[in-house]
C-alpha cells in the first residue's frame, strides 16, 4: 500500500531548507488538496483495494463480457424504488431496484464513474495552477536572497567558518554579514522596481477562490445536482434512515440492459443486477471531499479578508509590528521600522513580510537597522550629504548644540547606500529637504 502512494510523499515531506513565499491558505490548496486528490485518483484505479468495480449477473451471457458491457456503458436506477417506506416495507431490497416498465418508469441513469479517476486528476491540477503562476511571477527572488539563512541564529558561534548539517548549511558570521548586505542592497533596489509583485500575490490568492469555486460546480454538474447538500443530508440522514443521500447519488446495486442476437436471429433483451463495488469508495470520496471543500472555502475567505486587511492598513506601524511579530517572533525598533515602511509601497511591504518569515530574529533586525539608516528621518536630518557639507566646517563641529552627530563617513558603505550616494559637485549644493531622498 506504501508503494501505491510513494508518488505523493514528496509533497508531504518536511524540509527544515524549505523556502517560504506564501501562507497556510495558499498551502491548504496546492499541497493538501492537491495530495488529497491525487491520493483519491490512485484509490480509485487501484483494484487491490475494492476488487472487481463492477459484478453483473445474467443468465445465458458470459460474465467478463457482461461486466465489460455494464461498466463501459450506463447503468440505471428506478426513480420510484428510491422509497425508503418501500425499502422498510421490504417491497425492495436495495434503493432503486425493483420491477420497471421501460416504457412508463422513469429512470436515473450512473456513467459518473467511468470518469471519476480524470474527473480527480483534472482537479488536483486546476489546485496547483494558482501556486504554479506565482512561482513564475515570484521569480525566485526571495529564496535567492535567504537561501540557508533559516538557522543563522547559530553563526555567533562561527567566526569564519561555515557549517554543514546534512542539507542544512550555517553560515559564518562573515558571511551572514555580507547576506545582510546583499539584502538590503536589493531591497533598496526594488522599492522602485517592485510595483507588480504584490499584485500578483493578491491575483493568485484570488484565484484560489475562484478556482474552488469553479471545483465545486463542477463536482455539482458532474454528480448530477446533488453534491452541494450532499453533507448536510449524511450527517442528517446516515443513521437514522435505511436510505440517505449516498445511496441515491453512489447506488451500490444497479441495473443494466444487455441485447444479443439469439440462434434463430432474434434480439434477446437481457435484464441484468450489478454490484457496484466501486461506489464504495466513491461515496467515501465525495463525502470527505464534500467537508475539505467547505473547510477549504472557509478559510479561503478569512485568508483574503486578512489580505484586504494588509493592503489597507500596511502603512499602520503598529499592525506592520503585529504582522511581522506573527511572521516570527522578535521585537523590533519602532523608529526603524516606522522609518522603512513610510518608504514602502504594498509589494515592498509583501516582500518585507516574506523576508521576516524566512530570515531569523537576528538577522532581520540588522536588515530593518541597515535598511532604516538609508532613509533621512524627517525628525533627526541624518541625509549623508548633508553631513558632508558640514564636515568642511572643520573638526570643531556643529556651533548648534542641538546638532546631530553624523556617524564616520570613512566607515560608510557607500556601494550598500545607492540611494544616498554624492553626486559630483553636490558640496556646493544645498542639503535636501528633510524627509526627502537625495536624486
């Protein structure tokens, strides 16, 4: 049995390397639905697990062919045998099942089943879809920036050598410096390049829903109309009635119409029972598919309420403090970040939120750190320019007591400041306006 679903284990495994570029809704589709139908399609085309799918008796033709017959065309039910008084009564034995004149009764006709096994698999694709689409939009950005930083925490014990553990590298503290460093000089990179990224989030998370949505119609059409309250009538009907809703949409027993030229040439009409085994599992299936989907559509709407939440309120210091606390545990400046965030659209926020969740405590407060020491503070003129302006008075310093002390000049990185860099001939230039970024 371990055999038959190895395919799926790889996308059940846990890896600690693993890099994180979406939340636990995005997951529910694309990883757990996704397995769940795959899992689902193979149980359905394997026999060792339910046997033969189907099982006809007739008299007078031979069983593999009646078999055949049955299961590749559609087998029926009696409308008025779907009684349960009749079925109590004893008038009937199974649901649906009973004398019928073909010219008056009106029957229910199965061929779902031939198809379920596609049905699932086409599903199990259109969960993935969405997931596909972002890796595409996403572009791999993020996982090149954190890649082996997730347990960086241990490099304060690595001075200048690096550690591997299995798949797990740790890298030495010069080199997690030099990370931090090509992060921040990305980050800067994409505050004005970095319009579309959350935008394709958001698409892609729309999608999801629409995507369950077009599922459950589908399933609804393909069961005939009676999937959407098919849960509802098991939890109501299971146990109290000898027939329920999964008797009537998954018949274990129906009925097939075989015809065959007898010796004298006539058309012999050959009434036939089959045992449908298959619907076992199918009506397993469709019920637990039933509860994962309203789940699913549940969680789905509180993820994209959340999502409406984010692109309203990212601008607030404290929600972004709150969002970034449940990314990962840590506290962080207010006045550092407050500083980022007044510089970030939705998608650099995104971008930022992802970096939070992959990156640890540590390293992320460096990163805010750096990336705030880029930004003038309206409230402290920090510009670097400014200071070099400034630093032409001579050594004496600032007459203003009140002055703010600017840090070494020869101990700023200036290819990690592309934002702050000096022009040629800025010296003689005024200083910026406070709270605005040097051009």
């Amino acid at each position: 049995m371990l055999n038959t679903f190895s395919s799926v284990r790889q996308y059940l495994k846990f890896d600690i390397t693993r890099v994180i570029i979406d939340n636990i809704v995005f997951k529910l589709h694309y990883r757990w639905t996704f397995v769940i139908l795959l899992v689902a399609t193979l149980l359905i085309t394997s026999r060792q697990y339910i046997g033969e799918h189907i099982q006809c008796i007739s008299d007078g033709v031979v069983a593999p062919v009646i078999n055949t017959f049955c299961f590749f065309t559609p087998t029926f039910t009696v409308v008025r045998h779907l009684n349960n008084t009749a079925l109590e009564s004893g008038s009937i034995f199974q649901p649906g099942i009973g004398p019928y004149n073909p010219r008056e009764d009106t029957v229910k006709r199965h061929a779902y089943y031939q198809w379920v096994p596609f049905v699932l698999f086409a599903q199990a694709l259109c969960f993935y879809i969405p997931h596909f689409l972002w890796k595409k939009w996403e572009g791999g950005r993020i996982k090149a920036l954190v890649f082996g930083l997730r347990m960086v925490g241990l490099t304060k014990y690595l001075k200048h050598d690096s550690l591997r553990i299995g798949k797990l590298n740790i890298p030495s503290m010069a080199e997690a410096e030099e990370r931090v460093g090509v992060i921040r000089r990305t980050m800067i990179d994409r505050m004005r390049l970095n319009q579309s990224w959350g935008a394709h989030l958001v698409f892609a998370e729309l999608l999801n829903l629409v995507n369950l949505c077009l599922q459950i119609m589908w399933t609804q059409r393909f069961l005939g109309g009676e999937f959407l309250t098919l849960g509802i009538k098991v939890l109501r009907e299971r146990w109290v009635d000898k027939m329920d809703a999964l008797d009537i949409v998954f018949p274990k027993v129906t009925k097939c119409t075989f015809y065959k030229y007898g010796a004298a040439g006539s058309l012999q009409e050959h009434d036939t029972l089959c045992v449908m085994a298959l619907n076992i599992m199918n009506e397993k299936i469709y019920t637990i598919l039933w509860f994962w989907y309203a789940f699913l559509l549940t969680i789905t709407v509180l993820g994209l309420l959340w999502r409406l939440l984010t692109l309203f309120c990212y601008k607030n210091l404290t929600f972004t403090k709150w969002s970034l606390y449940w990314a990962k545990p840590g506290k962080l400046d207010e006045s550092d970040l407050g500083s980022v965030i007044d510089k970030c659209n939705f998608s650099n926020w995104m971008f930022l939120f992802f970096l939070r969740t992959n990156l640890s405590e540590f390293l992320f407060l460096k990163v805010i750190y750096h990336l705030a020491s880029e930004f003038p503070d309206p409230m402290n003129d920090n510009d670097i320019n400014a200071y070099r302006d400034r630093s032409h008075e001579g050594a004496a310093g600032p007459s203003d007591p009140t002055s703010v002390k600017y840090p070494d000049i020869s101990k700023l990185d200036t290819v990690d400041a592309p934002l702050l860099h000096h022009r040629a001939g800025a010296t003689s230039a005024p200083p910026p306006e406070a709270g605005r970024l040097p051009v």
